[in-house]
C-alpha cells in the first residue's frame, strides 16, 4: 500500500503529496464526486483526490454539457463531498463563466470553494488566457490546478468533444500553454483528450504532475468521472473510459425486483415489520371494540 492507501498512519493529501508522488514515480489517483455517499467511499478506497467536477451538469443534473452549472450548484454539491472524505485532496471545478469575466470575480468564486464548499483546491480550464485569474487566485493562497486540452466549457468553440493537440501546430501550443500554468504556480495539470505521446512528453518535461483523462499511461496521474467507470451514465461512453461495473443496469434490475415485490405483496416481509406488545394490542383492541 502507498503512503496514502495504508489503512494505519493515514494523512490527509495535500498539494506537496502530489509533487512528491511525481518525484517518487508514483501514480496519482483520482476520481470525481459529487455527493456525500460516494466521497466516503472513494476516501475509504484510498484514492488520493476527489474532482467536484462541473461534469455534475451532465451526469447529474441531466444537462447536455457543462454549460448551465452554477456557483450555487457546486458548493452545494462540495459541501456534500467535503462532509465525506477526511484524507483526499479535495479539488473543486470552478463552472463556466464563474472566472472568465473578471480577475475580482475568480477570485471571489474561487475562495467560496474553501471558505463554503470545504475543498482544498480549485480547478479551472484554459491557457494563457487564464494566466491573470489563476494568478490573482493563487495570490489569494488558493492552489489551482490546470486544465487543457479538451476543455468542456470550450465545447462551442472547439467544435464539439473532440480530441486536441493532434497537429504540430496546436501540440506546440499546448506545451506553451502547459508551461505558463507552471510558471504561475498551479500544481497540477489536467491533459483531457490529447494524444498520448504528446501527454508523456508533457508530463517528463514538467515539474508538476500531469493527470490524464483519455491522454494515455504516460501522466502522473489519472482521473475518470465516477458515474463513466461506474457504468451510471448511459447517454454515451468516450473511448478512454474503463467501466468497472455496470451500475445502471443493476439499478434497473433492483428497481424491477422492487416493483414486483410490492406488487405481489412479496415486500414488506415480517422481518421489515414493527412489532406492538400482545397487552398493548389487546387494550386497544377491547377499546376499539372489535
Ligand atoms: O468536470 C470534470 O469531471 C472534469 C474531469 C473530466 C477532469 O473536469
């Protein structure tokens, strides 16, 4: 077991965790939560942290993309998060439009993430054109992790969910961008969808780790949404996701057995009844009159 999965002597994860599990070589875990229940669980598996990824929107709440999320959805979500999880690294995913108008108003939406939602960092999407907000952010003593290549919020503007960095051209880019979010002091670095050669060179020239999602082997780390390797989300599987269990189908068959259950009044058994002392039932019973 790793530092962070031993049951005895288990610490709390924090931002030096992730730069020394880079240095050892060692693998970063995590996964997405957005919910009390799952956060416990996930913490109990010794995952070292939990996104509250604005994939909420979809997986959740229903919405076609990430767009719709709001500041008031994921601090209620990471409040529920925090409640469960003692020892990951707790990343809250700032939502679109709560960091792109203004530096004043990142910095603002990003402390409600500590100060409200109980998270111990932020994570927000995009390059250089972030560098003042994540700047600004980090100043304020708030850790931020990175986040490039596919990058949801951007879905309008790249044309759907689509792969990045596959010509020269936009790679090179990307290494720039990679390279400034390192500079401004973010800790980590989300690579969603990128080819995997690219990411492994990203991740051995860069200081911080790399956390891959669909970007390949080669990063520090990786991270799935939950609901994806859970088999909960139906509506579609990218390519990169490993599901674990198929939920959604043992969902419909418990929510079957259940109907049928209380359908031929197999449920409630005896065994699910609350029992009345026999004196108590007759007293009632002579009062009654019946
Ligand atoms: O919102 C999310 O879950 C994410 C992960 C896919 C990295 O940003």
């Amino acid at each position: 077991m790793s530092e962070t999965t031993s049951t005895q002597d288990r610490k709390k994860v924090t931002t030096l965790t992730f730069l020394r599990k880079k240095s050892k070589n060692q693998p970063i875990t995590m996964l997405t939560a957005y919910d009390y229940a799952t956060a416990l669980a996930i913490d109990r598996a010794g995952i070292d942290s939990i996104l509250v990824g604005d994939s909420l929107g979809m997986v959740v709440l229903g919405y076609e993309n990430t767009l719709p999320v709001t500041m008031e959805d994921m601090i209620h979500h990471c409040k529920a998060v925090a409640r469960g999880a003692h020892y990951a690294l707790l990343i809250g995913d700032m939502p679109f439009m709560s960091y792109q108008a203004s530096v004043d108003e990142a910095v603002q939406n990003a402390g409600r993430f500590l100060k409200e939602g109980g998270m111990d960092a932020v994570k927000l999407e995009g390059g250089r054109e972030r560098l003042p907000a994540i700047e600004a952010i980090i100043s304020a003593g708030i850790p931020v992790q990175g986040h490039l290549g596919l990058t949801p919020q951007s879905v309008h503007l790249l044309g759907g969910f689509r792969a990045q960095g596959k010509t020269a051209v936009a790679a090179r880019k990307l290494i720039e961008d990679a390279h400034a979010l390192q500079d401004a002091g973010c800790f980590s670095l989300v690579l969603e969808t990128i080819p995997a050669r690219l990411a492994r060179v990203l991740s051995e020239r860069l200081e911080i780790p790399t956390i891959g999602i669909g970007a390949g082997v080669g990063c520090d780390g990786q991270v799935l949404v939950t609901h994806d390797l859970l088999g909960l989300f139906d509506r579609f599987t990218p390519r990169f996701v490993k599901k674990y269990v198929e939920l959604h189908n043992q969902m419909e068959e418990a929510f079957k057995a259940y109907r049928t259950d209380v359908e031929t009044r197999a449920f409630p058994a005896e065994e699910h009844e609350v029992e009345m002392p026999d004196e108590e039932w007759e007293e009632l019973i002579k009062e009654l009159g019946t």
